[in-house]
C-alpha cells in the first residue's frame, strides 16, 4: 500500500443505512460517468443533418465550408483525448471533468448563438476540447469509486451510453432541425452540461501525486494526432498529393514519433509509453483502431445506403439507424453485468464474429429496392450486439489492465486509436463513393466487404487480450484509490481497496 492514506470526501454521509449509501452514491456517480460520455459523444454525430439549414442561414459559405462544422469537433476531440487522460490521473479526474463539462457547455451555447459561420467554427473547436477533457476523466471517475467486483458492469453502462449517443445523434439531429432550426442541435447540450456540473459535486477525487506531466510532450502529443487526423480526413477534398494533405500527415506522424521519444526519456512524460510493456493493453489499442475502422465509416455509410439507394429521407434514415443503437446498450449493458462469464477476449472476438457476419450479409445483398423487415431489422440487431460487445469488451480490457492511478491516461490513450481508425476509415469510405466504384451498389458492396475484413482483423487483435477477467474487474483487483490520493502504488489488498471505494463513493 501506498504511504499516503486513502481519504475519502470531508463531506460526511447522508443519514441513511451504510448499506443504502453506497448504492445511491455509485448511482449517481455512474449518471455522472454516462452523462459526460453521452453529451459527447452526442456531439460527434448531431450536427450532420443540420448542414442544409446552416446553408440557409450562412449564404455565402460552400457545402465544403459547412462540413467543417463537424470535421473541427472531431479533430479537436481526437487531437486531446490522450494528453487529457494523462493530466487526469495527475491533476485529478474530478477537477478535470468539471473544467471540461463548463467549457463543452459554454461552447455550446455559443454555437447556439454564433451570428456567423466563423464564430460558429471556433466554438466547435473549444467544444471539441471541452468534450476531449471530459470523456477520459469521466469513465476513470466512476472506476475509481466503486468497488472492483462492479466495474466491468460500469464499464459496459458507459461504453452503452457512447454507442447510443453516437447512433441517436442523426435522428435526434434531424428532429431538432426540423421542428426548431441549427440552434437547436448545439442548444439542447447546454441544459444537459448545467446538470452535469452540479452532479460533479457527488464525485471524489484521485490523483497520483506526481508532478505536472512534461507539457512540451503533451503538446508534441495533441498537435501530432490532430495534424494526422486532419490529413487524414480532408485527403479526399484536398487530393491526397496535395502538399497540405502531405504536410499535415507527415508533420503529424514526426510529432507522434517525437512525442513517444521524448516521453520514453523524460522523468514526467507526456504521453505513458509505458502502459503499452502490458500485452492486454497494447493489444487493447489495436483492437481500437481497427474498431474505430470499422465503426465509424460504418455509421455514415448506413445512412447514405438508405438515403441514396432506398430514397429514404434524412430523418427516415436516422430512426432506422437507432435500431442498431438500442441493441448496442441492452448488448454493452449485458455484457458488463455478465464480466464473471464473459472476459474481455469471448466478448471482443464474439462481437467480431457477429459484425463480419452482417457485414457480409450487407455485401452480398446491396438490394436497390427498400427490405426494411426482411433486410435492415436483422441485420441491425446483429450489428447492435456485435458493436455492443465489442465495446464494452475493449473498454473493459484497455481501462481494467493497468493500475487505477493510471485509469484517465489508459481510457484516453485507447480513446485516441478508436478516433484515428475511425478517421481512417471514413477517409476509405469517401474515397471509394467518389470514385468509379461509387456509384450505384458496387462502391457499398465493396465497403461492406471491407467492413468485413476488419471485423476479423478486430477479432484476430482481440485473441491478444486476457483470457480471464480484467485485474480490476473482480475482488482480486487492486484497490480503487479512491479519492483524495490514490498514492504512487496500485496496492494488494482488495478488501481495503473496496472498503476506501465505498466510503468515497458513500460522500
């Protein structure tokens, strides 16, 4: 154990059973938890049907100009979540949560209220951010608070409410703007972000009590990924010999390599090279890239399936997608109440299974005609179980196989290769829609094939993850550390651990 004794909040509990309050305190915190990777990932997606009315409103911005909308959210996002993860579990998971979730809110507000499209763009940025500081910080909260033997099942709450947010923002998007205008999309953050600061009062803080980390390898860190993505994501508009395309992609890839040299030398580094010597771990992150691969183009792709092959409208297209979404929380909530039977590896490789299956179900099939019931319904539920367990499977295994001082680095870290596979891949998508192959079914077969291939490839990657459950999943697992200062060590004993967790959680 750790020379510093484990405190927990100096608010005492509220008058009421010791058995009752761990239970309403671990409630809350979970709400906390789900709440900020909701409202974020929410933001990833939620803006996409409101193009047409910004193009009403901003008449001299370009269709291309207007994409940026969404493209500088997810490239701020991306470009932050790693360094944020790391100064977390420094600075304390807490503290940084609250700053995140008061700047994602005051920049949503003025999104909401941006008078031109500049203005607009720079709070996408500052949101993106925001959302980058409060996602990592937010599943590294509740871990940190609730006791060993519950976390896969925490784990599977927050990786469900991700998946949900992501796949509800198209339909939740396009009734906003239907009923309401642009406004609406960015507007409707701002009351969630409210609550969601004052509920941070429920939540202990930890912090490894380590110096600040080297700030000029963070930086290295944030500009690299975000250079990277950047490239990656606007190769297609800009041609991928474009020398801005060129630049940015090489310029990030330097900076990353700069970033990983720098941080395996210096005393307080930016970037825990060190949590990839664990197998799990590492094998944790490909399974990530490869994942976010698969997932993110897979999203976009079904919507333009349905909207360009079967003539749906924008708004038809949303609610079909929310099928697949729905069966993700129920599988991902599923899957983290059964970690005792379900390890990280069965439920990774089973997920994968269930998506290649659909993936080459679609591929095969492509019908130009609609086949909602006989086509779209089974293979969304197919989809939703395997994204589900794949998810909370990952999650498990990426935040689970290090020590609890390191959980917001380790979340933010497997966070960071989801997004830049996931850019990756829709980089994929565009190219081939656009080309030769695009149009009509051919460029969507040829997709679902690939979908396919990275379903094993997602799978092949999972077979490097434990066997057995996570180290921080059951009552073996090393203390939660739970809130004032979780000390330098992880610790061994496991009855103290889950003592400290529900006395910080019971505040």
């Amino acid at each position: 154990m750790s020379s510093r004794t484990l405190m927990h909040d100096a608010h005492p509990p509220a008058a009421a059973s010791p058995a009752a309050a761990p239970t309403a305190g671990a409630g809350l915190v979970l709400l906390l938890a789900c709440g900020g990777s909701f409202v974020s990932l929410l933001d990833v997606t939620i803006a996409n049907l409101a193009v047409p009315d910004l193009h009403r409103d901003f008449t001299g911005a370009s269709v291309a100009d207007l994409t940026w909308v969404m493209s500088l959210y997810a490239i701020a996002f991306a470009a932050l979540l790693a360094p944020a993860g790391r100064m977390a579990d420094v600075v304390g998971r807490r503290r940084l949560y609250r700053v995140g979730i008061v700047v994602f809110t005051l920049a949503s507000a003025v999104c909401a209220a941006a008078p031109n499209l500049e203005v607009l763009l720079a709070a996408r940025v500052v949101q993106g951010l925001g959302a980058a500081a409060l996602v990592p910080a937010s599943l590294a909260i509740v871990l940190a608070q609730i006791p060993p033997a519950r976390r896969a099942a925490a784990i599977g709450a927050w990786a469900a409410s991700a998946s949900l947010a992501a796949a509800l923002g198209p339909s939740l998007g396009g009734v906003l703007v239907d009923l309401f205008g642009w406004r609406s999309v960015f507007l409707i953050t701002v009351p969630l972000g409210i609550a969601l600061t004052w509920l941070t009062r429920v939540a202990g803080d930890s912090r490894s009590g380590e110096p600040v980390p080297d700030l000029v390898g963070s930086a290295m860190l944030a500009v690299g990924i975000g250079a990277l993505v950047l490239g990656v994501t606007q190769g297609t508009s800009w041609g991928w010999t474009d020398p801005r395309t060129l630049a940015c992609i090489a310029g990030g890839a330097l900076l990353l390599a700069g970033s990983v040299v720098r941080s395996a030398r210096h005393p307080r580094p930016g970037l825990e090279v060190g949590l990839w010597r664990s197998r799990p771990y590492a094998y944790a992150n490909l399974v990530s890239f490869f994942f976010g691969m698969l997932l993110y183009p897979w999203m976009l792709l079904g919507v333009l399936y349905l909207t360009q092959i079967w003539h749906y409208s924008e708004l038809r297209a949303g609610f079909a997608m929310t099928i697949g979404a729905v069966v993700s929380a129920v599988a991902g909530l599923t899957v983290g109440k059964l970690a005792h039977r379900i390890n990280p590896r069965a439920a990774v490789i089973g997920g994968s299974v269930l998506l290649a299956i659909t993936a080459l179900w679609l591929g095969l099939a492509v019908p130009t005609e609609p086949a909602f019931v006989s086509l779209w319904l089974p293979t969304g539920v197919l989809l939703g179980f395997g994204v589900g367990a794949v998810s909370t499977g990952v999650s498990s295994a990426g935040a689970l196989s290090v020590p609890p001082q390191k959980f917001a680095g380790a979340t933010g870290l497997n966070l960071t290769a989801r997004q830049i596979g996931g850019a990756l891949g829709i980089a994929v998508l565009a190219t081939v829609l656009e080309g030769e192959a695009g149009q009509g079914t051919d460029g969507f077969a040829q997709l679902f094939f690939m979908f396919a291939v990275l379903s094993v490839l997602t799978g092949l990657a999972g077979l490097g993850l434990a066997a057995g459950p996570p180290a921080g999943s059951g009552a073996q697992a090393a203390p939660a550390g739970s809130v004032a200062d979780s000390g330098t060590d992880s610790g061994t004993d496991s009855a103290a651990g889950t003592a400290a967790a529900r006395e910080g959680v019971a505040s």
